[in-house]
C-alpha cells in the first residue's frame, strides 16, 4: 500500500497566495516599473532594449552608452550575457529609471503589390489618366468633397518608409521637414527600400492631381512630411517610431498617418508599447489627428498602434464594400476605407488594389496594392480635408465628424468588421460644419493619483457630460456646472490622457494623468494527484504538484517561479524549481514532480515573482506538508 502525505494546518486556504506590501504614500520613487512591450512572444529587438528617466533624475551611468529616443526615453545596449527580457529587469531596478521594456520590431513584406501593365486613358476629370481606374475615390465621396476642399495648407506626416520624388507624378509637392528616425537627422527621409510603401502612401494622401500624369491624390492641397521610421532593408523598431512621431507633432504636423503595425492576440494596453503609448499621448493632446491602419493578418484583433484610443483605426473594404479577409476587425476598429483585394470585381482588367505611383525593387511604375495599409492614407486625407476647410475645429470635432458620417456598413450601427462604417468625406465636411462649439478640457486636478482619486475637471460646455474615461478607461464622475466634473480614477486606468464626452462633443486632455503602478499581487491555487482527510489535501510521493496562478496587474513576459524545499538539518533546502513566463493574461501553469521526498520528511511549496523595481516581491503564502509514516 502507498504511503500519503499528510499537511499540517495551514493559515488559509491550502494554495492561496499572499499579497505583496503596498508601496506607501511618499515612498521612495527612484525605481522604475515595466511598461506595457514585455510581450516576449512579439517580435522585438535583441541588442537593445528602452527605458524612460524618472523627470527630473539625473542620467544614470548605465545610460551612458544609451542613444536618446525623444524626452524621456532611451535605448540602451543589451549586455553579452543576458537576454533582453534580463535587461529590462536590471534597468527597472536601476534608480532614476520610471520604465523599461522590450523594443518590439516590423518588417515590410515587399511582394505584397501588382505593377500596372499601363496607365489607360483618361475618361473623366480630373485630368490625371489613371484617374478612371481609382475605384476607390468615389465611394468616400472624393469627387463631391474637391468641391468644398483639397487639403490646402495642411501638414500631413508620413511615419513611414519614407518618400520619394525619383517618380515622374510627385515632383510638385515640396516636402516639408523631412526627419530620419533610424538616423535620427533631419534634413532628408529617403524611401531607399525595395518597397516604395511610404511613397505609395503619401500619393494616396497627396498625389499631384489634374496635372495630365499618372494618378490623383485625395487631399492633394495638402503638403506632406516625410518621417522616415525603416531602414533600407524594411526593419522598424517601435523606439524609431515613437522618435518619428513626436518629431512630426515637434515641427508642425496636424495629421500623421501610420500605414503599418504589429499584429495583436489582445487588446490595447495589453498589446502596445509605452513608448509609443506616450508619443501618441503627446501628439494627441497637441491636437493632431493620427490614423493608422488596422492590419493585414486577418485577426480579430486590430493591430498596434492603431489600437490605441487616441488612434483611428483603419480597416479595408473590397470594390464590393465588403471586407477582405486579409483586414484586422474587432472592438477597437474606428472606420472602414478602401484597401481592395485580389480580384478584378468591377471588371476593368486591372487588379482592385489602390493605384498609385511608386516603385518596387528599384523599378518606377504604377502600383496596385491590396492592404489596409492602402486604406488608412484614405482617411488621413480625409482628416487634412476637413482641417483646411475649418482651421479652428478641434482635433475631437474632427475625429467625431469622420466617425459619425461613415456611411453604415454590416450591422445596423457600429459593428466589429466595419467601424462606424466607410468614410464619407463630404458627408463629414457637412457635420463639421454644423457642429456646435467645442468641449474643451482646460485642466485638472490633482495631476496625479491611485485608483480611487478624485480629480476636479475644468473646462467648457461639460454640462450633460454622459461618459469620462482615464486612459480609455470609464470613471463615475458627476457633473458639478458647465465648467467643471468631477471624476473618480477607475479600477485598470493606466497613466494617459482624460477624455469627456458630452452630446455635444467630446474633449481631449492636452496632458496625461499619471497614475502610479499598482503592487503585484499573485493568486493561484495547488492542484495534484490528491486524496482527502478532513480538510487537508493528501498528495502522494513521486506524483506531479501543479500549480495554476495569475498575476495582476498584467505582467506579461516577467517570470514566476514554482518552488519545492524540503527540511533538513540547518535549514530549509531548494530540491526542485520551475519557473515560467507569464503570457499575455498573466497566468501560468508548472507542475513539479514530488520524486525527493521521503516519508517524515516536512517540505514546503512556494510561488512567487522576483523583486522588480524595488518593490517588495509578490510571493505565495508558505505551504507546510509533512510525510505520514
């Protein structure tokens, strides 16, 4: 007969695990914390990793060999004898670091486009020839916007791979500011890959329009800022986008347009970067409209950083209207715009992809190209339309025009396949038209604070106020008068900008509420090859233990580890351990193999996650068992 083991009383319930101490008011902040890119499982930069300094801190030594992103932010070298993830770890325990996390990296697919055979002839103004074959201009209402406006004026940035003037159709827009993120120079953004995407792009925003060459542009009034974000081989690092980024809201952008990104297995902030997180913050609370694309791996899930909130987030739709089954849906998709397919379903012996010129492997041409990389510059022109035609609009009347003109597609309403629909262009110019005046958010305070915090809004038109969100996140709040709310901080809000909408209108913060980390806290139960007596769980002697846990909040990519001790003489003794890294739910599942205990001997099992950033560890509460003889 088997022997059985035998647990003595226990404080709690067996398996449950103990909270970590609470970081105390006024507690020393010199450590940092992760930030939201330590997915281990996304692709992302093996030399180095990023890191923000705490304001104010003076330049820690281990920075010293770091190249500065933009503010706060560095990239720092990833030492021979760790793995990123290690290094990420060293530098949130590093004082005068606030965060730190991995740099997640995009590469271009170049095969991804058709090359026209010819430009046909024109059959219609305006007068560009290739203008017959742009199926995708009419639809969005194009022809009936020109009429009110072309984007005059407005700077449009294209974080791309750059722009190119090499072709024979873009040589009348002068390009303004151009700035090389991978270089980190201003002065020139060449599109020097074999893809062409950022030249392709910026003609869907911007081509040379009724000049009697090649194609038409949408906002083709507008100028363009080229921010080169790709090296010459296709290869991206989230750090020189966020650069890109906060140098096109640096030097006079209004709309940034964003035609690529990561795919996601979740949902913002889960699946994001907060270095991009904070230029986009930054941007967006400096008024500017940012597009991106929603992503070309047919998830249900819109891809970063076009799922950030601040974001519209751009899907395709076919010749048809439909959607293709290449274009990213879910909750956080904001509008539908032409991408195509790979079909011909109007029947004009051409590809229905979105025509523009560029090149591809250094041969010039006319390209067709299916994507919702091709969709979003739709609505990044759109955007650049509506600001020329009303200069003093907000960036919130903006948004909200696009977003509640789409012409409904799917389900009544919104749906996860297409948004609030396919862009409208002049059905928006008429509703920013008729807009009443803006919300406004003017300040607020405290400018900091936990879950919980009351936080006194200012601002303008807030009466009737029927939603206020942190950093996405809905809060109760009560409308004091006209110009003020107050609101309470919501369970899972993270440090970012405060939003209110109102029947009227919704308003932006134009800077981010910080809220501070919430301590770790790990929860799981024990589970095993068990019988019963009484209250007690009797695991059996060479049998697997298996522990089942989750971490809050989300730590995903930090490692928890399993541990089995046993008593002996001076001590207690490691005998086993596993550990495993937490995934995008942070939750994890080890099992160790009881096979070294023997009868009488007392052990014990634990779980728990290392010190991060001086703050105490979150570990399990001790779990005594004993061997019955």
């Amino acid at each position: 007969m088997k022997r059985r083991l035998l647990s003595v009383a226990l404080l709690t319930v067996l398996g449950m695990l103990a909270l970590p101490a609470p970081i105390a008011a006024g507690a020393d902040l010199s450590t940092g914390r992760f930030g939201a890119a330590i997915d281990v499982r996304m692709d992302h930069a093996t030399d180095h990793v990023l890191a923000k300094l705490i304001e104010g801190a003076s330049t820690p030594s281990i920075l010293a060999d770091g190249d500065r992103v933009f503010g706060r932010w560095y990239r720092v070298r990833v030492r021979s004898n760790e793995t990123p993830m290690q290094a990420v770890r060293r530098l949130v325990e590093t004082p005068g670091v606030e965060v730190a996390e991995l740099d997640y990296v995009v590469r271009l697919d170049p095969t991804e486009r058709v090359m026209s055979e010819a430009v046909p002839a024109p059959s219609f103004t305006p007068n560009d020839p290739g203008y017959s074959v742009q199926w995708n201009l009419p639809p969005v209402q194009a022809p009936a916007a020109w009429d009110d406006s072309t984007g005059a004026g407005v700077v449009v940035a294209v974080v791309d791979t750059g722009i190119s003037q090499a072709g024979e159709d873009l040589k009348c827009q002068s390009l303004v500011s151009p700035f090389n993120a991978v270089t980190n120079s201003p002065g020139s953004a060449p599109d020097d890959g074999e893809v062409g995407w950022g030249t392709h792009v910026a003609g869907t925003i911007a081509q040379c329009t009724n000049n009697g060459i090649g194609v038409a542009g949408l906002a083709y009034g507008a100028r363009l800022m080229p921010v080169k974000v790709f090296d010459s081989s296709s290869y991206m690092t989230e750090s020189w986008m966020a650069r890109g980024i906060d140098w096109a809201r640096s030097n006079g952008a209004q709309v940034i347009n964003i035609s690529f990104g990561l795919p996601c297995t979740a949902t913002w902030p889960t699946c994001s970067s907060s270095i991009v997180d904070d230029a986009i913050s930054a941007a967006a609370g400096a008024g500017i409209v940012i597009v991106a694309s929603s992503g070309d791996d047919g998830h249900a899930y819109v891809s970063t950083p076009a799922n950030n909130p601040y974001v519209i987030s751009v899907g395709a739709v076919r010749y048809d209207l439909q959607r293709p089954s290449y274009s990213n849906y879910g909750t956080g998709l904001d509008l539908v715009a032409p991408g195509g397919d790979w079909l011909d379903q109007n029947g004009d012996g051409y590809l229905d992809g979105i025509l523009q010129e560029t090149f591809m492997e250094g041969e010039w041409g006319y390209l067709f190209v299916p994507s919702t990389w091709s969709a979003a510059p739709h609505v990044s022109a759109a955007a650049a339309m509506l600001r020329a035609a009303y200069p003093s609009a907000t960036r919130d009347q903006i948004v909200t025009a696009l977003l509640s003109s789409g012409r409904d597609l799917g389900s009544t309403g919104y749906d996860t396949q297409y948004g609030n629909g396919l862009l409208q262009i002049d059905s928006a110019l008429t509703a920013l038209a008729a807009a009443p005046p803006p919300v406004t958010i003017t300040s607020f305070v405290p400018a900091s604070g936990p879950v919980g915090t009351a936080v006194t809004i200012t601002g303008s038109l807030l009466t009737g106020a029927t939603d206020v969100r942190f950093s996405d996140v809905p809060a109760t709040f009560t409308v004091d008068s006209d110009t003020q709310i107050t609101a309470t901080v919501p369970s899972g809000a993270t440090t970012g900008l405060i939003t209110v909408s109102t029947p009227t209108g919704n308003a932006t913060s134009t800077t981010v509420f910080t809220v501070p980390e919430r301590a770790p806290k790990v929860t799981g139960t024990l589970k095993g090859y068990y019988d019963t007596m009484g209250q007690y769980k009797l695991y059996r002697i060479g049998q697997k233990v298996l522990y089942q846990g989750k971490v809050v909040p989300n730590l995903a990519g930090q490692e928890l580890f399993f541990e089995l001790q046993i008593r002996k003489q001076g001590g207690w003794k490691t005998v086993a351990v596993k550990h495993s890294t937490l995934s995008a739910k942070s939750d994890a599942r080890m099992g160790i193999k009881a096979s070294t205990l023997k009868e009488e001997t007392p052990y014990r099992i634990r779980c728990y996650l290392e010190t991060s950033g001086g703050r105490v560890a979150a570990r399990s509460m001790w779990s005594y068992f004993m061997a019955k003889g």
